[in-house]
C-alpha cells in the first residue's frame, strides 16, 4: 500500500531528477545501404563537451540500426561501412592505398535516416532533422558533379594501367572544369541559407573559394545563430590571418633580388597593377597554375601589369633553395619576376609578413599600391575578372 509520504518523496524526486533521467536521451540513426550485407557500420563526432565518440553496428542483410546520444548542439559527424571502397594502385615497387571519402553528416537531437549505396556511402541520402534535411538539399545540387569527379580521380588514380597521357589530360581539365562550376552553386547555397549548420560546416572548406574579402562578408553576412558553435573558431582564427592584410590597405614593402642579379623593390611599381604570386618549386598546385599566369602577363604586361613570384623553398640550405628554385622557374618558363623568399629571409620574411598560411596565395595590387584581392590556390577565376574589369579586356 502506498502511503501519502512515498507519494510526495516520488513526486519530489520527479521534479528534481535531472533532465537525463526524464526523458529520453538518445536518438537513433539506421537506414539501409545496398550491398552491406551483414557487414558493419560505424560513426564518430564529438559530443557536447567535445569528447570523441565511436559507435559501431553490425548490419542485417543490409538493414542496420545504432543509437547515440541526444545533443544539445549539431556535431559534424563521419559515416562509414566496413567494405574496402579504394582503389589500389601498383608501381614497380610498392603498392598505394586511395580510400574513398566517408559520408559527411550532423548528429543532433532527433533521430536519422540513412539510405544508399553501400559501396558509394559517402553519397547516401541523409534525412529525419532540419540540419541534415538542409544539408541533404545540399548534396542533391553537387551530387551529379561530385559523382563524376570521383569517377574521374578513381581512373586517374588507376594511372597507367587504364589511362594514357592523352586521356589523362583530359580528365583532369573535365575534373577543373567542374569544379569551377562548383564553385558558384556552394557560394550560392551558403548565401542562401543564412540560418543553417552546413552554411558554417561548408564555409570552414571554402576558404579557397573565395578572395579574402569575399570570405569574410560571407561569415558576416550568415546569422548568430552558429557563430558561436566550436566550428566557427576555425573560421573566425582564418579571419583574424587573412585581415593582417585587409583589402584597400597598403601592400607591404619589400626589396629583393631576382633571378638574374636585380633588385626588386615594391615602391618602383606605383602605376602598374601587380600580382604577388607566393609559391614553391614543391608545390604541385603552383606549378599547375603557372600556365595560366603566363597567359594573363602576355595578355596585360603591355598594358601595366607585372607578376611578381616569391618562392618559399623546403630547403635548409641556402644554396640548395636556389638550385630547385632556378631548375623551377627554367622548366617552367617563367619570364616575370621572380625572386626568393629564402635569399635574405633574416632582414625580410614575406611569408610571414603577408601572413601567408597556403599556397599558392595571390595577392592583387593596385597601381595606388594598395591591395585588390587576395586568394589562395587557383580554384576560382576571381584574378580573371578583376583583371578584365581594369583593363577593359
């Protein structure tokens, strides 16, 4: 029999138990993937005190199903199935593993459904929260691109054994055209959907898709309502990097020698627009963009523009730095400026005086000498139109 005292000590104990033990404190994340089988899948986020959670769920002839916890604030989360998706590439010595990506999404506080192919999870459908909804609308505009990107890196990365030189050449430009494309439909999805987690998630993958300044009226043009999350951070350290050289201010100074003995100095180029091209004879992607800054001097070097390369080179020795940097700049063709960071790099560091965190970086400055743009890689054509726009072609 209950008496009216252990009626009041449970109501009592109802009103004061904590949150956890009231309700239910887990969600549940299953689906099913084409070609699991009975294999496993797992997941892995931080929780909301940042601690690395794993979670791990055998599959039922394709069907799975794994319960994490219930969170206060959405977690960037990695999907994956336990069935080798890479590809193997063989030399003559030794044998090179590509794995494919896994399936990006948000852990929060409703329960998700996730559907597919197993073989290409990374691409499966996410659905059940706004969050994942959102960023499911996402995908679905990149996925077609995305797909046949990963078919071309996958025949690349097969090299010789299923693709020629001529072959190869041309996947490679189909894969950059595509990706210029990208470029619009990611900035156009972010600028639309100022409320939402993956216009912060995407944002901390884009820097390299927009100029700086670009970059940054695009963070402040998206809502509080993320700003604050420990994603931002990584945001908000690339912001307080980028603006050591905000555009409008004034480049910074500098004198070194070229290539063949002469001293350049900055302040001599007032009255001409001039490109700084911050790159190394290591750096794959540099190299790659060389061609094109070579069409853009021919076709405004007469009209007032000038390249000036500063090489940063992976060598100890000073001498050594020299050698890679002349073999560059020799194979590659290159008739602008070129000087070395490393050659007097104990009076001046451009590096790191222009804060230089990737390359390549290009910084874009005007015949007042004050700064135009700045981007890192060659991802979008930003110097392209900026160009055209001062010189009329």
């Amino acid at each position: 029999m209950i008496t009216i005292k252990k009626l009041l000590l449970a109501t009592l104990l109802l009103f004061f138990l904590p949150k956890a033990y009231c309700q239910n404190d887990s969600i549940q994340i299953s689906g099913r993937l084409k070609g699991l089988g009975n294999k496993s899948v797992w997941i892995s986020f931080a929780d909301d005190a940042g601690v690395s959670r794993s979670y791990r769920a055998n599959a039922i002839n394709d069907i799975f199903s794994l319960k994490v916890p219930r969170l206060q604030r959405p977690a960037i989360a990695r999907f994956d199935v336990s069935i080798l998706r890479g590809v193997n590439a063989t030399s003559k010595d030794k044998t090179v593993s590509n794995p494919s990506p896994v399936l990006d999404l948000f852990v929060f506080d409703k329960g998700i459904k996730i559907t597919g192919d197993a073989l290409l999870v990374q691409f499966a459908k996410v659905s059940g929260d706004e969050e994942n909804n959102v960023f499911d609308s996402y995908k679905q505009l990149v996925k077609k691109d995305e797909m046949r990107n990963y078919e071309i890196m996958q025949l690349l990365f097969n090299g010789e054994k299923n693709t020629n030189a001529a072959q190869s050449k041309s996947l490679s430009a189909e894969a950059t055209a595509i990706n210029r494309k990208l470029v619009n439909v990611k900035r156009d999805f972010v600028k639309n959907h100022p409320d939402a987690f993956a216009s912060v998630f995407l944002l901390t993958r884009m820097q390299n898709l927009y100029t700086a300044g670009d970059f940054i009226s695009t963070w402040n043009s998206l809502s509080s309502k993320y700003k604050n999350h420990p994603i931002a951070e990584r945001i908000k350290a690339y912001i307080k990097k980028i603006s050591a050289t905000p555009e409008g201010s004034d480049a910074i100074g500098f004198q070194k020698t070229d290539n063949h003995g002469k001293t350049i100095n900055l302040a001599d180029f007032k009255g001409k627009t001039v490109l700084l091209d911050f790159w190394g004879s290591w750096c794959g992607p540099c190299r790659a963009s060389n061609p094109h800054l070579k069409v853009l001097y021919a076709k405004y070097q007469s009209k007032g523009f000038e390249i000036i390369a500063i090489a940063q080179e992976q060598k100890k020795l000073l001498s050594e730095a020299r050698t890679a940097w002349l073999k560059a700049i020799e194979e590659d063709g290159l008739t602008y400026i070129n000087v070395l960071n490393n050659d007097g790099i104990e009076k001046q560091n451009l590096v790191r005086d222009y804060n230089i965190m990737a390359f390549p970086t290009k910084i874009l400055i005007s015949s007042e000498g004050k700064i135009l743009m700045r981007i890192t890689s060659s991802a979008t054509d930003d110097i392209d139109h900026a160009l055209e726009k001062i010189y009329g072609f």
